[in-house]
C-alpha cells in the first residue's frame, strides 16, 4: 500500500522540510514509509507518484480548509495519476485534532486561560 501525504507545496526550503519532517513522524507511528506529493509549486505531484505506486494507495491532503486545491487540483492530479485502486481522504482540518492543538497552543502561550 502507497501512504501519500499530498502538500500544498513551496519554493521555501523550510517548509518543503517542515512537510517531510511531518511525513517522518506519521511513517515512524505507523512503521511504514509515507511519501511526499505536492498539489503546487513543485514536485513530485500527486500524479506522478501515483503513477508509480504500486497496490492500493491512499492520499492525505494536508490542508487546513477544503478550498480549490483540495476540491479541484487534487482530484484532477489523482485522476492525471491513473491509478486504478486510490482513496482520497478529507482533508486535515478542522479536524477536532487539529483544533485541540491550536487551543493547546493559545494555552501554551500563558496569555490564555483554559476556559470550560
């Protein structure tokens, strides 16, 4: 199985490390390797690594909202990638994770209480 963490995508060396330092993380939680694809700005795309994936593969956009390049892009790049066995899943945020962690680190921070 192909694990696909699909990326916006950008000419900043810090953030394209940022991404692979995420996709590190998830492949030594799961024990198994996940690979990098950008929507935009660079490569590889989506499409080229799934025309390269071998079995099932599944792709995490990695966007905090589900606008154009989660609706449009990314569709049309998995389609591009032709692979006959792929499973989008929605896209990060918001995701109750996701929001946990931006209110831990506005707590965090010391300039908010926890309020329940």
């Amino acid at each position: 199985m192909t694990l696909i963490l699909a990326a916006h995508g950008t000419r900043r060396p810090g953030g394209v490390a940022m991404i692979g330092d995420l996709a590190a993380q998830v492949s030594t939680l799961l024990d198994r390797t996940v690979q990098i694809a950008f929507v935009d700005v660079l490569g590889p795309t989506p499409s080229e690594v799934l025309s390269d994936a071998n079995g099932p593969a599944i792709v995490v956009p990695a966007f905090l909202s589900r606008g154009y390049h989660v609706r449009t892009d990314l569709p049309a790049q998995v389609a591009a990638g032709r692979h006959p066995n792929v499973v989008v899943t929605p896209a990060l945020g918001p995701s109750r994770e996701i929001v946990r962690t931006v209110a831990d680190q506005l707590v965090g921070s010391g300039c908010v209480a926890v309020i329940r």
